[in-house]
C-alpha cells in the first residue's frame, strides 16, 4: 500500500498529536501526585500538632508486690479526631518492636478513629523500643517479658488514661492489634471485659503453643504470615 504526502504528513500529524497527548497526561499526572503528596504533607503536618508523646512507670513485675523496680512505657495520643467528651477510645497495641507518631496518624483504626470520632492511642510493648529499663534486658529479668505482663501492664495504661483525660463508662474502647499484639488485643478483651467493650486481632494466633514446631511448615510453605510469643 502507498501513501501519498500528503496522507504520510496527515498520519505523522496524527502520531505527533497522540504522542503529544501522551506526555500531556504524563505531565498532568505528575502535577496532580505532587499536589497530592503536598496536601498529604500538610495534613501530616497539622495532625503532628495533635500529637503528644507520654510515659507512664509500670511494675517490672505485677504480680509481685515486693519487687518495686519499674520501666518508663512509652504512649502517643492523637486527640485530632475525639469527640469530646464522650467519643470513644481506639488503642493500638504495640508489639515486637517499637512504636512511633506513626502508629497514631496512619492505618485503618485511624481511618476508623476519624469516622467515629474517636481518642487515639497507641502503647509500646514492654521490653522494646524504649519501654525498658537500663537492665532490662538482663537474663534475670527476661522473665518478666511476658503477655500476662503485657496485658497487666495494659490495665495500668487504661486506669491512668481514664484519669488523665476524665473519662467515663459513656468512653467505650476498641483495642486493635496485628499477629502477636493482635493476640494481646483479643486476650485484653476475654480478660477484661469491663475495660474493653471489642477488640481488632488481626492475623491473631491466639491459641499460644510453647513448641510451635507447625510454624517451621507454613513458613516454608507459605512464607511467614504469623507471629508467635509464649506467655498466655
């Protein structure tokens, strides 16, 4: 088939504009993700704002009044989104690492936080992060990194946030947690059921196993798709 010229100068035309049009988009794209990324840095900025870092001292162990050593656990509130006085409480249990200003500012109980209005928490596990004593991690005291401390310690958290912010039984709680801190969050609910009104566990290997030997097949399998801890 031959083209004339003026076809060949109509068809590059044609392929000029499409490939013009092309880069248009591009070009608009790219503005539009960087205003995007603006305004998300903004909103990030202002809810920054909202955001206060706490420590509360709790017992090395609980479960013996004569050993008074303690460890500073660390906390973030995001009040942004509470609806005072009554707007419920969203606690976001930390697990096997630290927990950061990011722990309250992103996520689905974020997302949920906003929608319902509600005071946002988030609490690091003990013995991670900088929820530990200087000696904590001492052979001696590896003992006392436990869930039943883990949840105790919990306990404390809720009787000194009720303190602090005045809250009332109208202030429901909702804890939420994923893998192993989704299993503290499920136990902190059949645990302490006047505390805690529901609970999120994701992925939440409740039933804890001390020779977990079925865990070695679904990683190898599988990949690693849940968490372990001995305790409960």
């Amino acid at each position: 088939m031959v083209f004339s010229k003026a076809q060949c100068l109509v068809l590059l035309l044609l392929w000029n504009f499409t490939d013009a049009g092309r880069i248009l988009m591009k070009m608009k794209q790219r503005v539009r993700d960087v205003q995007l990324q603006r305004a998300k840095q903004h909103l990030l900025t202002a809810a920054l704002q909202h955001v206060k870092e706490g420590r509360i001292h709790q017992q090395l162990d609980h479960f013996n009044r004569q050993d008074a050593k303690t460890f500073p656990q660390r906390f973030f509130v995001n009040e942004a989104f509470w609806q005072r006085p009554d707007g419920p409480v969203f606690l976001f249990i930390g697990g096997e690492g630290p927990v950061y200003e990011f722990d309250v500012l992103a996520g689905h109980h974020v997302d949920m936080a906003a929608e319902h209005g509600a005071l946002l928490l988030a609490v690091e596990h003990r013995f991670y992060g900088v929820s530990i004593n200087p000696d904590g991690l001492k052979t001696e005291n590896l003992a006392h990194l436990s869930s039943q401390q883990a949840l105790t310690d919990l306990v404390v958290l809720h009787q000194y946030i009720v303190q602090s912010f005045s809250l009332s039984r109208r202030n429901i709680w909702i804890s939420f947690g994923g893998s192993y801190s989704g299993a503290l969050s499920a136990w902190f609910r059949g645990k302490f059921p006047h505390l805690v009104f529901g609970a999120v566990a994701s992925s939440a290997p409740v039933k804890a196993e001390l020779d977990f030997s079925a865990y070695s097949d679904v990683n190898s399998n599988h990949g690693p798709n849940m968490s372990i801890f001995s305790g409960l």
